[in-house]
RNA sequence: GGCGGCGUAGCUCAGUUGGCCAGAGCAGCGGAAUCAUAAUCCGCGUGUCAGGGGUUCAAUUCCCUUCGCCGCCA
C-alpha cells in the first residue's frame, strides 16, 4: 500500500543513459525506456509532481575506438549518435522532460564538484598500479584491447580479459606475445597512478539500506547478496585517457573519471539543465536534496550492479543526495528465441523500425510482453498477431464500429443519456474500477499487467456491442439504442485516458475523433461524452501474411528449420526449371556497387537478369561464362531494373562463387 | 571451478506467506451473429507444472539430486 502514496510525492524517474556509440535497440526499449515512460505518463495525467529525465553517456574507452575505427573524433561519434538516439526516441513516443548529454560543460562541473566533495571527505585515495601501455598509440590500453596467444589453451587472437577459445579470464600481463589491438605493436608494462573510491568501506550501510527495502525486486536483491557474499573491493575510478570528465586534481592532470562513475551523476546534470530550462536555476535541489523524493531508476538488469550498489555508495559518500528509492530493473529481450547479439547483428534497431512502421504497434508488443520477471522473447510473428488480433480487431474495430454506426444512424450525434439498464451498468463499473486497478499494477511496477487490463476494455466493449445488438434496437426499441451508444461512446472516452501511456500515438488519434480536451487519469472512471462524433478513423492497419517473413529476413535470419532440412518432393523440385546460360555482356546497375545486368543467351532465347554479385566478380569477366540460372521464376524489377531470371551461386557471406558446368555444353540444356 | 537463475498447455507468458478441479492470450476445433478494418461474440484443454528422490495431512510452490539453457565471479 506504500506505493500507492506515489501520486502524493514528489518523483524523480530516470532511465539508464544510453551510451552514444550506437543506435538504440528493442532490448534497450524494453528494458528501461517503455516502462519507465509509461509509468511517467501515467504518473503526469494523475497529476504528481515528476520529473523524468535521461541523457546521452558519451565518454569512455569504447567511443574512442569507435572514433579511430570510422576516423572521426570521439566528439563526432557523439555528435551523430546523441542526435540519432535522441530523434528515436522522440518519434518512439518518449516524453522525457530532458535528455542531455554527459559531455555538457554542465555535467563535467557537476561530476567534478561531486569527485571533488568525495574526495575531501576521505573516500577516494590514490595507488599504483600496473598496466599494459602502447608506445605506438601513446596511451595505456584496457584490457579487451590487447590481444596474444592465451596462456591456458595457447589460442591464438585471446583477448586482454578473457580467451574466446577456451573461455577463461585472463590477466592482460600474462597474455603471450600480447600485441596493441588498434596497431598491433607489443605493449610495455608501465607504472601509472590511479584513484580509488572506497566501496569496500560502504558494504555495512549498503546492506543495511537494502535491508529497508523488502520489496524490491527479486533480481534486484540477489544481485547485491551475491556481491555482499563476495565482499565489495574499492574500485578504480580514474583512467588514463583524453576523452572524458577532467579529473579535478592538480596530481591528476591528465586522467578522466571513469566512465561508470561520472555516468550516473549525469542524472543530477540532466536535472539541472532542465530546471535552467524551466527558468528556476535551483528547482533540481527540490527533487535531489529533498528526502521526500521518490528517485526511481529504470535500467537493465546488466546495470544493477551500478545502480543498486556503486552508485548508492557514492551518493553516501557523497552525503546530500537522495538515495535510489526504487530500482525496478527489468530481465533481457531475447530475439525470435536467441540471445540480442549486437557483434552478429542478431539485433533490432529502434530507428531503423521507425522509418517503416509506426511506433504504437512495437510499444503494444513490447508493454504485454515486459521482460519484467524473465528474460523473454520477441517475435515477428508475435508482433504480427498482436498488431492484426489485437490492435486492429479488437480496439480498432471496436473504436471503428461504434463511430460508424453513429455516423450511420445518428449523423454522428451522441445520444444524451446514461445507461441505467443491466448491461449498461456492468460496463459503467467496470469504467469506474479500471482506473484504480491499472494504477495500482503501474505503481507496483507490473506494467505488462497493466498493459492487459487496459486491453480488456475494448473486449467488454465488444462483447456488450454484440449482446446490446443496436443494429436490431435501432429499429425495435430507440432508446435501448441510444443507451447502447452512449455507453459505448463512454468506453472509448476512458480508453482515450487509460491508453494514453501505452499507445500515445492512438490516444492522441481518438482523442480528436471526441474531441474533450485535455483530462486526467481520475476523470477516466466517469468519462465524458461529447455531443458529437468525428469522423471515423481507422487507428490500427493489418499486416499481411508475408510480412513475417519479411522482417525474418532483413533480420539474416536462416529459415526456421535449418535445424530439420525441410523435405520436399521429387514434383516440387520439378517445378524449379534450371537452364545453362552464356553471358554474353554484363554492366554493374548504375548507382549500385552490388548488382550486375547481364543478358545471356538461353539457347535461341535472349534475356536480361539482373544479380547481386557485383562484389565478387567484375562485369568484364562474367562475359563468355556458362552459368545455371532459374529459367521459369517470375519476373522482378530490381532497382528499376527488370530481372527474368536468377542465377545459382554459392553464397558464404561476400564470398560468392557462381555455379558454372563441368564441361562446356550448349546454352539452353536443362539442368535436373 | 564457485555462486545464482531459469526449465508451466502446440506458441508466448502468468502463477512466493505450500492446499479452491493449475491459469491467460494466441493458434486449433465447433457454433452464433452480420453494425464494423471478412472485423465480432459464445463453447471446447486428462498439461508426467524438465526427470528422480525427500519433508508434509497436502508441493508447480520447501529440501536434495540428475539433465538442459543462461548469467555473474575467479
């Protein structure tokens, strides 16, 4: 019950900065970004005081190698990135009250007076340390950045924390032969300095703050026993590196603050800006240095660690911050059942969704399955049903249904009644409990949940639609009709409301067709109903069939069951016609580097295919060859190009090689 | 190797102070209706709750163990 006092308290909602090296993902979505937008939506119609701020991390080793791969600067890696992740975002639906960026002047004021206040009271001390140093790249190199022959199985390509062969962890000295990643020159040992923020003097009130808060996720608590088990060391927080916060010391000239380490101070830097934005300068500290602040950090599961642990210790050290109150940290997204693997591309990109289907439909598929408890799947196919069975069947046409009929029989009037009948009644109650059930599921941070119940209504709707039959009372009994209507009109108006931190794209769309202004969360038990009604839309479009394949394959995905080769018959094969062919000339498709036009002989027969083997083979020498191509496939026009044909070839990633015969034959043979 | 997690209907997932005949959505099957984006509504599940053992009057839920998958740490 404590948590439903949220809507009476000041809340600060942060989700995990996304560091501005890539796009951001659905596994990000997921995790941190969607619920937490949901909850602050709800939380803002309810009419608390919250705040939701996040931000771009753009410091760090990663962004520098980023940098040096595509020969930029790290700051115009950042540049692009914070500007792409930014604009994902926005066009996702998610309202943060301020997204910034942890290279501003402002964060590394912010970040330096805290390393500085941290430091004065004793909790950060320096030590010596070793470390590998490249004398080529003039800079010290972490330990993934090294690479030699493995000391436990002798592979080859180990790298400086862990052998991918044998899979054991390594200490970056005891690699054999270790050479420089970037430049491939043997690093030396040198000796540098390094600061160290006394986490092991936290482990006592870090487990005793964790002790108040039995009712924190699961996940959240067995992370942190395990790491009290283990014993919590001092952590290095200094590193050796141009690219990053200054570390604000005279002996420290030419270190930054880790990157882990002044990250989550960019929440206060992100608080800050907004309330220089807000024209209050000070308005952070009403959020930050009041004890009554409800601090809520939504973050991955990757991030508890720091979330739940490092960073509570600094802001004790720190002494004048709220502490994290809640840290509802969600599992990871699998995609169509194997791990997110950003290397292997096994990923789905949030912009790259955006420029083709709108965002309301992924929020849906995303909300009703939160990896809340576990880790959990996403699949086109799951998607496709979910947009066509329920977006569009059961919501839409529900939404779709009762405006059509009201333009149909009342010129889109809204009859002026209240349903006093049964039926009527259960569905007005069923409006007056919603609000109070969902907040209740939102506030306890069982968002999946809470995204079913809303979903529920539009069902009911539906159900009492068909039982009340209008389209028979209409004619029969007038006024059963109207308090039909008007109930009906009742439900889609709360679920302008309730929808709204879900799906805001589809709220914002019903809300024009009623057209009743702005309301809050609390009017959605007794919903308006306007006298008239816009004209219907149709909120949600249906996918087809082939759509799930389609995403399949942009995905690389190999077909289902490569497992299981698919059997097909002797007939099925037979319908395939293979034929020789004589190239005899060949172009690349301009404005492509990839596509080769060819026309080649079939035996008597000329025709023009169009393939995508200009990497491998130069146009020149494709002219004279005999290939196999599929003789009776449909025609495509590819690029404008038109293609009667397609030519066999092995395919291993860009090596291609083509399918060519054994002995030279005649153009037009069948091949069987 | 140490610690921890997961394994519930064809599919995706719920289900903790141990006890109502173990649930929902989707898919599937049957039926009704026809206002609506061929959209809706109603009815239909004998699942070894991964396998085995134990505690208990009673276990999916607690303990041990085996198998499979995964994470963290060294």
């Amino acid at each position: 019950m404590a948590r439903l006092s949220f809507a009476t308290l000041r809340i600060l909602v942060t989700s995990a900065l996304p560091y501005a090296n890539g796009d951001i993902h659905f596994g990000q979505v997921a995790g941190a970004y969607l619920p937490a937008d949901i909850f602050v939506k709800y939380h803002r119609l309810r009419g608390s005081d919250v705040v939701y701020v996040c931000g771009s991390d753009e410091h760090g080793v990663p962004i520098t190698m980023t940098a040096q791969k595509q020969g930029l600067t790290p700051r115009e890696v950042v540049d692009k990135y914070h500007v792409r992740i930014r604009e994902a975002f926005k066009d996702f639906g998610i309202e943060f009250d301020n997204y910034s960026r942890t290279s501003l002047p402002l964060h590394h004021e912010t970040s330096q007076g805290f390393f500085r206040r941290v430091y004065d009271k004793g909790y950060i001390k320096p030590r010596t340390t070793r470390q590998l140093y490249c004398p080529c790249c003039k800079m010290f190199l972490a330990d993934r950045y090294v690479e030699g022959i493995c000391p436990n199985c002798r592979a080859e390509g180990a790298r400086g924390d862990q052998c991918e062969a044998c899979g054991r962890w390594i200490e970056p000295f005891d690699l054999i032969e270790p050479r420089c990643k970037t430049c491939g020159e043997t690093p030396e040992i040198r000796e540098t300095k390094h600061w160290f923020f006394a986490l092991s003097r936290f482990q006592e009130p870090l487990r005793k703050w964790l002790a108040s808060k039995p009712d924190w996720k699961p996940n959240v608590r067995r992370f942190c026993e395990g790491w009290f088990k283990a014993g919590l060391r001092d952590r290095s927080i200094t590193r050796d590196l141009s690219w990053g916060v200054p570390v604000p010391l005279e002996e420290a000239k030419d270190k930054v603050m880790y990157v882990w380490f002044d990250a989550p101070i960019g929440y206060v830097s992100s608080t800050k800006e907004w309330a220089r934005q807000q024209g209050k300068p000070d308005r952070w500290r009403d959020y930050w240095e009041d004890s009554s602040t409800r601090l809520v950090h939504f973050i991955g599961k990757d991030n508890i660690v720091f979330h739940a642990m490092v960073w509570p210790a600094m802001l004790m050290a720190f002494d004048e911050w709220v502490l994290p109150t809640e840290i509802p940290a969600n599992e990871f997204l699998n995609i169509e059942s194997r791990k997110f693997s950003t290397s292997r591309n096994w990923a789905l990109w949030l912009p790259e969704y955006l420029s083709r289907f709108p965002a309301d439909p992924l929020r849906y598929a995303l909300a009703v399955n939160l990896p809340e408890n576990r880790d959990v799947d996403f699949a086109w196919r799951d998607y496709h049903a979910r947009n066509n069975n329920e977006l569009a069947d059961i919501l839409g046409n529900f939404v779709n249904r009762v405006a059509v009929f009201l333009h149909k029989n009342y010129s889109g009037r809204v009859p002026d009644v209240t349903a006093d009948d049964d039926a009527g009644l259960e569905v007005l109650k069923a409006i007056e409990a919603a609000p109070g059930r969902i907040a209740t599921m939102i506030d306890g941070f069982r968002i999946k949940d809470a995204a079913r119940e809303v979903m529920t209504l539009p069902a009911l709707g539906n159900r009492y639609f068909d039982k009340q039959s209008p389209w028979r009372s209409h004619t029969d009994d007038r006024q059963a009709c109207d308090r039909t209507m008007a109930t009906c009109v009742r439900l889609i108006s709360a679920l302008e409301v309730l929808l709204y931190p879900f799906l805001p794209h589809t709220s914002r769309r019903i809300g024009q067709m009623l057209g009743l202004g702005v309301r809050s969360w609390a009017d959605a038990a007794n919903p308006a109903i306007p006298g008239e009604l816009g004209e219907p839309t149709i909120l949600f479009t249906k996918l087809d069939d082939t759509f799930v394949d389609a995403q399949m394959a942009r995905l690389g995905a190999e077909p289902e069951d490569t497992k299981e080769a698919q059997v097909i018959s002797l007939d099925e094969f037979k319908k395939v016609e293979l034929k020789t062919a004589r190239v005899e000339s060949a172009e690349k498709v301009e404005g492509t580097d990839k596509l080769v036009k060819m026309s080649i002989d079939l035996g008597g027969e000329k025709r023009q295919i169009v393939a995508g083997i200009g990497k491998a083979y130069r146009p020149e020498d494709l002219v004279g060859k005999t290939i196999v191509v599929v003789a009776n496939l449909a025609p495509a026009k590819i690029r404008g190009v038109e293609s009667r044909g397609m030519l066999l070839a092995a395919v291993d990633g860009d090596e291609i090689a083509l399918v060519t015969v054994d002995r030279e034959t005649k153009a037009g043979c069948e091949v069987s």
